[in-house]
C-alpha cells in the first residue's frame, strides 16, 4: 500500500524533463548498509566471510576493512592465524605495524602482545607481577582455513553456523586452488545483483563490446530462475541450430556465487561440466567492496597459480580509461551504477526477475536476523555437502515448429537439467 501510494508520488516522465527529476533519493539503508548494527551488517555478520588468501599472509600483517571494521590478519609463527581488531588496546596503535611471535603478535609502539583469541599475553613495560594483561583482551574473531582463504566469523559467537561446504569444492579431475582478488568502489549488492542477471552476458559481454567471451554467447538467452535449498539458480537457455545450450549458475546467500568458465562454443553435444569459480562479494564498507574466489583447476590446462590468480577481463579497473568507455565489462557496468545504486529510481523488468528473487532472499534473511531468527544458508548438517547445480550443458533437440512454441522448449528442456536433486521451492 505503502509502495503503491510512493510509486504515485513519482513525477511522471515527459520530454526534455530533466529539470524535475534531478533529484537522488537516498539508497535503501536495509539492504546495503553493512557497519556494526546495521540490519544488513547483522545479517551479513552470520556467516563465515573471506578476510585474506593465505598466500598473502607474509611476515607482516596484513591491513583488512571488512563490513565497515578495521582489522588485522597475520599467522603468527606458529603457524596460527589471528583476525584481530587493528588498533591496539592499549594506546591505538594500529597491529599492521607488529610483529608477529611463535605465539601471537606484538604490538609495535609499547610491547603489548595478543594471542589469536585475544588474550594479552606481556605487557613488558608494567612492573613484575603486574596483574594488568589478565585484564585486557584485544578484539578477535574466530577463523578458518579453507582451500588457501583464510575466513572469519564477525557475528554472535553463540549463533555460530558450521561452516558450509560446497558440493562444488570437490570436482573430480580437478584441483580446488585459491584465485583472484579484486575490489569496486561500490556496494556490495549491486555486485551481487549482477550474478543472477544473465541477460547481461549477452549484451554486455557480446552485443556492446564485442565478444568478450565465445561468440555462442551473443545469443538473447531464454531466461529462467528458481529458488533452491543453496539459494537460487538462474537458468540461460541458448537456441544453436539443432542444439539447445543451457548454462545454469547458482547464488547462496548472502553473498556467494558460481559459474563456469566462459569458453562454451556450443558446437557440439556435452555432458554437463561442473563449476569452476565460486566468488565471494565481501564488503569492505558501504562503499568498496572485495571479490574472493577459489577456483576449480584441470590439471591439464596447466596453469600456474599466478595465472589461476589473475582477475577475468574487465573484472577490474585495470585497464585505461579510454579502453573501458569503448569496451566496457563488469567492473565498468557494475561501479557505475552509482556508488550504491538507488533502486527507487530503477524499471525493473521481465529479464530483472532473478534480481528481484535475490533482493528478497536478502531482504527476508535481514529481516530473520532482526527477529532474532538464523537466517537462510546458515543451518547446514555437519560434514554435509550443499548440492549445487552450475553447469554448462548442450544436448540434441530440434526447434519446435514455432518461435513461441520453441521458446517454451527452451524452458522446459531448462527446467530438466536441474530437475534431479532439487526439492521444490518455488
Ligand atoms: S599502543 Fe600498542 S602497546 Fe601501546
Ligand atoms: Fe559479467
């Protein structure tokens, strides 16, 4: 009702009316603030995030922004690896200038030193039997090694989930490794909007740019999506002569998902290969935010981890200015939306209905949190792999006799590739 009454607030469009819609409502706080406190920042913070590549943790600390909060991450020489709040409980000083120990790791301005729980171990400028570090406690939070990315659990310690495990982290044939790391200045949920709009990859990827993957992608794709019990899926069902090419790719909330390698010709008839990155969209604040991904490796492509390690094209600023404008790829379309996009001035429309799926399994996890609830994606049984569906998979089915009647071909032959090991939600 509410909506209703705003949407017929809205000056209505008319020629040259710039002058009367100049003005920018602000973004919508439930959905894209993610400090301490926030709605969103609560939900977010009841999973387990990616923080650091273990292969960036040297002898130095390394120096995080994580959902609006200053941290550290380092391995102590232990072998032990501490997230801890980054200026020192003691004056401020911040912990990217300590030193790390055999155990811990030791501010640099007075000696303090923290174990990986917290715990002050020395204050060695206090007298001898000083009690004070019984007393003190850095910020902290509990971590875990996976696969090469070091995550941490910046929520209630007493809401803790396990932490999930992907069918998709073991792929026969294949090699799960550490990939790359990447940041746009901008919100986070604008770049995992992106995810479930496959639409884009025509257009974007194909039609605007020139072909930034195989030409088999310049085809407007049959669009479908569907909830799943990992989140959602969306479904891009190609028409290529005799063969029908579908592409599914999954989101899990709040801020995961993964898709294949664009190499698909479709040229010929294939079994359905398994993902090949799994990406992480972590805030760093409101306004940045921080791709991770692990990546699913053939030891036959032979690749070298630096290799492995490099973003995909255009997936950051690191090409010139003039090249982006003429040939512009995500970084370029999703940081440019605005530093956080106003969805009240969006048209959302058919191809936008896995956005607006997404928005809500957000919206209705924020909202759990709120009312004191675990959110959707937090409650995995123990050693269990989640069943996710990506895969790129091309079969034989001849066109119906009618565009329509075809369209719904699509649909259907969409639906029957994902049909086995789903429970129906949607
Ligand atoms: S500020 Fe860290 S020990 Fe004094
Ligand atoms: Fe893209």
């Amino acid at each position: 009702m509410k909506r209703a009454r705003a949407r017929a607030e809205k000056p209505k469009a008319s020629p040259f009316d710039g002058y009367r819609r100049r003005e920018v409502p602000p973004p919508d706080p439930e959905l894209t603030q993610v400090g301490p406190g926030t709605p969103c920042g609560e939900y977010l913070r009841r999973f387990w995030q990616p923080v650091a590549f273990a292969r960036d943790l040297t002898s130095a600390p390394l120096r995080v922004r994580i959902l609006g909060e200053d941290l550290v991450v380092f391995r102590d020489r232990g072998g032990r690896v501490g997230v801890l709040h980054r200026h020192c409980a003691h004056r401020g000083t911040s912990l990217e200038f300590g030193i790390p120990l055999e155990r811990g790791i030791r501010c640099c301005y007075h000696g303090w030193v923290y174990d990986v729980d917290g715990r002050c171990l020395e204050t060695p400028g206090e007298p001898a039997g000083s009690r004070l570090k019984e007393r003190i406690w850095q910020g902290a939070y509990p971590t875990h090694e996976f696969a090469g990315l070091v995550f941490a659990y910046l929520g209630p310690l007493d809401r803790r989930p396990a932490f999930p495990i992907y069918d998709s982290y073991d792929v026969p044939g294949h090699q799960l490794m550490p990939a790359a790391k990447f940041a746009l200045p901008c919100n986070w949920l604008q770049v995992k909007d992106n995810s479930m709009d496959p639409v884009h990859t025509a257009f974007l990827h194909a039609l605007s740019s020139g072909y930034q993957f195989t030409e088999a992608f310049g085809a407007v794709p049959e669009l479908d999506w569907t909830l799943t019990d990992a989140g959602m899926v969306y479904l891009a069902t190609r028409r290529v002569g005799d063969l029908v090419w579908v592409r599914v790719c999954d989101f899990m909330p709040p801020n995961v998902h993964q898709f294949t390698r664009e190499i698909e010709e479709a040229s010929d008839p294939k079994a359905a290969s398994r993902p090949v990155i799994i990406r992480w969209a972590v805030p760093n604040d409101d306004t940045h935010t921080t791709n991770f991904e692990l990546a699913q490796v053939d030891p036959a492509w032979g690749l070298t981890p630096e290799q492995v390690g490099r973003p995909g094209f255009g997936q950051s600023d690191d090409r010139p200015y003039a090249e982006r404008q003429r040939f512009p790829a995500d970084f370029d379309a999703q940081s440019s939306q605005r530093t956080i996009a106003v969805h009240a001035l969006e048209h959302l429309a058919s191809t936008d209905r896995g956005v607006i799926m997404l928005r809500r399994i957000v919206r209705d996890g924020i909202r759990a949190v709120a009312r004191g609830r675990d959110p959707d994606g937090t409650r995995w049984p123990d050693g269990k792999a989640i069943h996710t569906f990506t895969q790129d998979v091309v079969l034989r089915v001849p066109p119906a006799p009618s565009v329509e009647a075809d369209r719904r071909l699509l649909r259907t032959t969409g639906r029957s590739v994902i049909a086995n090991g789903r429970s129906e939600r949607s």
